[in-house]
C-alpha cells in the first residue's frame, strides 16, 4: 500500500509517493504562486499527485490516502484551511475541492505536525512513541507525537511551542506577544542577534565574512565566525544557545518526551550547536531520575514535512 | 465494581472507596507521620483501605483495584516511590511492599496528576477528554489529560506545567532555575507578593487586616484587602492574574486543551479570579478560530486526589 504525501509551501508545491515504511518512492514539485487563488493551486495537486501514481504505473486503488501539511491552522474532520500565514485565504474547503478532481481520501495537517510525523515515522524518532520535533527557521515549528501520534488538542491548533513567553515584556513576537521562546531561538532571532553584534563590533569577523553588509548576514555567519575565534561571534552563539537551551528545559519538564528532535536550518550546525545545548538542559530539567530525553539532530530534512503529511491518515 | 484511591500526603494519608461513576462512597484517613519510615506508613494504607472495603461488608473481590497518589516522581511500571519532596525516602517498592499486606492490583500516580484525573473522572472536565489540571498551592502542581488518560510521558515525569520559565533570570525557584511560572502564579508567590506590598506600603489594608503581622499575610489577603478598595492590594493582585494569565497563555499554545481546570487554595477566588484571567488569555493565545479552550475553577476540592488515585489504573 502508498501514501501520498504533499508539502505546500509559500513557493512551491512538493509531493511525494511514501511507501508503507516512511520511504519516498517518487517525488515531484510546482510553483505555489499563491496569488492565483486556491482552486487551481487545487488543481496543481491533483495534477501532482496523479502524475506521480501513473508515473509508477500504480492505480488510485493502489493508495491508502492523501496527506496534505498546510503552513496554518485546519480543521480536520471538516477538511478546511482555516488560517495559513503565507497565503490570503481563510477557511478553504482544501478536501472538498481536491475530491472534486480525485476520489481518494484526503487529509490535512498542520506542517510542524508533518515534520514531526516524519521523523517519527521515518527518521530521528522513528525507534520511540513519544517525541517532539522542533523545527527551528522563521519560526520555531513544534510538532506533538504521543503515543506515535500528533497531539493537536481538541481544535487541531496545539503544538505551538514557540509561542510560549521566557523572557516576559521582551522581544516582540509575530504573534503579538512579547518575549516568546520563537523570538529568541528561531534562525531569525539568530540573524537579528548577529546583526546587532555586527553593528556593535565593526572590528568583528562577522562584518568581514560578509562584506560588511548586514543583508549577507544568515543563521550561519555567527557560529562561522565563532570557529574562527571571533569574540562577538562567540558571545551570540553562547546566547542563543542559553535561549535554545531555555525553551527545551520548559518542554522536558512539560513533557519528558523520550525524544526531543532538531531540525531546520540551525539544526545543521549538527554536535557544535546540540554538543552545547545537552549540558544545559541536563543540569536544569526538573527529573533528576533515569531514564533521560535524548535532544537529537533531524534526520530527514525537508522530506520530513512530505513523509509525514503521508501519514497524516486517522 | 469499586476502586480504592488514597492520597498520600506529607500531613494525613486520606483514603476512599470510589464507585465506578467517581462517587466517594466512603472515605478514612491517619496521620501520615512521616518521620516513621516507609513501611509503617504502607502498613497503615493497608489498614485503612481493608478497613473501607469491611465497613462497607464489601470483599476484596469486589475491588478492582488500589491506586496511590504520591507527592513525588513514581516509577509506575516498577511501582517505585523515586523520589518525594515531603518525604526521606527514595526508590521505595510501595506497589510490592503494599501487596504483601493485601492482594489487589496496586498502581502508583503523582498527586498532581491524580487531581487531574479526578477532575476529569468526576469534577470540572467530565464531560471532555482533553483537559489541563492545575493546583496553584505551595507550588504550581500540573496534570495533563490526553483523550482521557494520563500523558505522562516516557518516565511517568510529564507534567511539570509550573517549571516553565517565564521571566528569564527572574525570581528563583525551588527547582534550581530562576522566574518559572510556579515563582509567580503559586500561592506562595501571591503571599511573597503581598508580603511585599505590606512593606513598601505601611498604610495599606494589607496590615490592618492582618495585625502588621507579616506571618499572617495568606493568599487571600490581597484579595480581601482589595475588596475592601486598598490600591497596593489591587496591584498585587493585577500582577498576580498577569503572571498567572502569562503562563495559561503558554499552555493554551502549547496543548489547546479542551478545558483548564484551576484548582487549590488561590482558586477559591472563583470568577473574581478567572473572570479577569480569562480576557487576558483570549487576547493573546496564538489560535484565532473556533471551538476555544474554556478555563473553569475545580470542582472536587481535595477529594480530587482521592478519586483520581482510584482512576490511576491502567
């Protein structure tokens, strides 16, 4: 039996023939162009998703179901997009519409929640029930599993782990508070952190990593300079590491999942960033006692968000 | 079908013979005398659940079976005792100590998550399966319930809702980090709080009401004193429903239960306490849509941890 899994994204479009064992068979992808409307970004993935079945000479019949991860809010027994950052619409028959064009079971999930299925059904948590998956870039991304299952809440919307205040009355947040764990420990609180630095320290080595433009400065630049010796450089990392560290304590001692997984761009930083947080959240975590949640690297990348919208069935 | 439920406390062990509706059908307690060492103290819970199955000429056939809640970290798979804040005693075996005296299946919960589960069993969340419990008392006791049963994690160590930082550096807790919620939103807190106000603030009701006599500010003192229209008193008490809405906040992101049950001592406040929480919860949690998380005082008072050790089985 197949999967289908979909990623929409803000730009494009990526779907993905998953087998029964989390593996990607085939994959393809379109532009989203999110101006057009949502019906033929619909249509899109019909097209999509047939082409990949025929292309494997497979039947519809051959298909379990169609997972598609949204970046926003659904409402999944009714099948709608209720709210998605990157797009204009609100409240879109998303199942409906895509069953108008093909005759397969169709679910949504929230994105964060499809990276965390991924990894727990195929990746860095596929060996343990209960984890949760964080994806650090814009934002921060959290995704549930108990159980090897999303936690949403009744509403389909929990799992929002960046939006939790650790500094309060600090930095704005997007999402209108202030001082969120997000605003502090996202790739874009990195990148704010560095360019402050930079501008503080024009004799800093993250000025000449990037020709002095702060626009070139990205979630990397800190920790390349760092290895380079610069100081300020240094002082940022130990900072976001401190902040990181923060927000993962609060999600032990909430949770003790047995597995705490790391991805998105920061998370490549791989045993230099992760080598660095462990320490910290072993001294503070409330639970003194065995056995201890492991803080591990993402496995899967950006295929995490397609293999886990494949398993987003019931 | 009858089960029994006993609160283990630092004061009285407290026991009760529960229906399979959540009724307490009859209820005993001893003094815990804490100071005695374990056994003594498993003796004496033997005593008094055989006590409550004879008075009610009941048979220990008719018991399905024994649930313990401990002021602590359990090992429920082992039925070890790990560690207890009230008590002197670490990894004891109180399912296999218990058994010796009475032969019933025995299961261990921590009292936080009993009151959660009693709750849910019986009190303010009967009627939904996803629901946050929590105790403002000495400290912020937390209790999640995930599709009607304990989400404890993969250690039994879940729960830990007041060791979440929210003023990062800020007031130290017991737990050995510094501004975690439990710092702010406890009873304890609100007391340090007023404790406060009473000395920056000579001609506040704060000390007519209590003699001057700092050891006799409780958390209800604010409360009262603001009733009565004294302005520290309404500050203290302002910063209080901030602090405690802040960390509400984080949990509707985190989990959107379907309910969040308040219990203990600060709780008593009803809706003069919730009434105010709620519109600052509403405006500021990430979820815009429907349906929404209500927040409710608890029902049970103290039988809470009795009857939810009675539902701590499998």
């Amino acid at each position: 039996m197949y999967y289908l899994g979909v990623d929409l994204g803000g730009t494009n479009i990526r779907a993905g023939l998953v087998d029964e064992y989390g593996d990607i068979i085939r994959m393809n992808n379109l532009p989203t162009l999110r101006e057009r409307g949502f019906e033929p970004i619909v249509r899109d993935i019909a097209m999509l998703v047939r082409g990949l079945i025929e292309d494997e000479s497979l039947d519809p019949a051959d298909i379990e179901h169609i997972g598609i991860g949204i970046p926003g809010t659904v409402n999944r027994k009714k099948g709608l997009l209720i709210y998605a950052n990157n797009f204009d619409f609100a409240n879109v028959p998303v199942v409906e519409q895509l069953r108008s064009h093909i005759d397969l079971p169709v679910y949504l999930q929230n994105d964060a929640n499809c990276a965390a299925l991924g990894e727990s059904a195929a990746g860095a948590a596929k060996d343990v029930n209960d984890s949760i998956t964080l994806t650090l870039g814009t934002g921060i991304g959290g995704g549930i599993i108990a159980g090897g299952k999303v936690y949403s809440g009744f509403n389909d919307a929990a799992g929002e782990l960046g939006h939790t205040v650790i500094v309060r009355g600090g930095e704005q947040c997007t999402c209108g508070r202030k001082g969120c764990w997000e605003a502090y420990a996202s790739a874009t609180a990195l990148i704010r952190m560095t360019r402050r630095a930079a501008q503080e320290n024009p004799a800093s080595l993250i000025n000449t990593l990037t020709d002095g433009a702060p626009g070139k400065i990205d979630a990397r630049t800190a920790f390349d300079a760092e290895k380079q010796g610069d100081e300020a450089a240094a002082e940022v990392v130990g900072e976001y590491i401190d902040y990181l560290s923060e927000g993962l304590i609060d999600l032990v001692n909430i949770f003790t999942p047995e597995r705490i997984v790391i991805g998105g761009g920061v998370s490549r930083q791989g045993e230099n960033l992760l080598g660095r947080v462990r320490p910290l959240v072993e001294e503070k975590i409330y639970f003194k006692g065995e056995p201890r949640t492991s803080i591990v690297q993402a496995r899967l990348g950006d295929k995490a968000g397609i293999i886990g919208a494949a398993m987003a069935g019931d």
